[in-house]
C-alpha cells in the first residue's frame, strides 16, 4: 500500500519536470528565433546602407 500512495506524487513529479523542460525549450527556441531575426534585420538594414 505504502508504494501505491507514492506513486501518484513521483508520476505528479515526472510530468513537472517534463513540463519545466518543454518551458525551456520553448524559451531557448524564442531566444534563438528572436536572435535570427535580429541577425536577418541588420543584414538588411547593413544592405540598405551600403546601397
């Protein structure tokens, strides 16, 4: 019984932890996606420039 009542609290963990990762990756895949289109702005903005 003892190991029934614990394993609703480590599954409860589990999904956390994967729901805490999923949150990273999407933050890390924004910062990336925001870098990109910076990176592709100032080429343009370099190109007008030097036209």
């Amino acid at each position: 019984m003892v190991f029934l009542s614990t394993q609703p609290v480590q599954a409860q963990f589990i999904f956390q932890s994967n729901l805490f990762s999923a949150s990273t990756v999407q933050y890390i895949a924004t910062l990336s996606t925001v870098n990109v289109q910076k990176r592709i702005y100032y080429t343009i903005t370099q190109t007008a420039v030097s036209i």
